[in-house]
C-alpha cells in the first residue's frame, strides 16, 4: 500500500493507493508539502513470543 499525506495550513489529508505507479502519478500532481509512503505490513507470527 503507498499513501500520500499532504500538509497544509489547516488541514492534513491522506490519500491510500494499491500501487506504485498510481500513487507517483498523483504525487507529482499534488501541490505543497506532501510526503509519499510505502507502508509494508509485517505478519509472520511464527516470530511472535507467546
């Protein structure tokens, strides 16, 4: 999952992609201080103490 989160005076919006290509599309369209992130979900509980 990538997600876009632009800052402005007032207001911080978030915006969630599936993709990689989608989000830089968008990002590069975007206007301010934005920041683009690619969030990685870790779930292997075989490495999770009891």
């Amino acid at each position: 999952m990538w997600v876009i989160t632009v800052h402005s005076r007032n207001n911080v919006k978030i915006f969630e992609f599936d993709t990689e290509k989608e989000a830089k599309e968008t990002f590069r369209g975007i206007k301010g201080c934005k920041i683009l992130t690619e969030v990685i979900y870790f779930n292997d509980y075989d490495l999770v103490e009891s």
